[in-house]
C-alpha cells in the first residue's frame, strides 16, 4: 500500500510494525482541515450556549433510544 509501510520489529521478527507514509499523513492533514472547514461553517453564528443545549438533546434522544 502506498499509504501504509510494514517495518520489522527489532525484538521480534515475528512482528511487523504499521506506519503511516509520508502520503498518508498528508492526506490526513489534509482531510482534517477539510473537517475543521465544515464544522466552523456550520457552527457560524451559533453560541457556545446553543451548542451545548443541542448537545444536551442529543444525550436525551440517545438515552430514548437506549
């Protein structure tokens, strides 16, 4: 894969440790921003308050559900 790189373990060549690429850790900061864009666009002109209240509702629905 190109986003991931499978390095062997130094205490066991049993093991493979998975890291990120360099791509992969581009792409994610890139989609992080774009997911940072979209919750300040839809969180403009809505207080910290009214955030909260909603967030309150939600648990309520939640625990309806439950």
């Amino acid at each position: 894969s190109d986003l991931i790189q499978r390095v062997p373990v130094a205490e066991d060549a049993r093991l493979k440790k998975i890291i990120l690429t360099e791509k992969a850790m581009i792409l994610n900061e890139n989609i992080s921003m774009a997911i940072n864009s979209v919750e300040n666009k839809l969180s403009e002109n809505i207080t910290l308050e009214e955030i909260n209240v909603f967030y309150r509702v939600l648990d309520k629905i939640r625990n309806n559900l439950e």
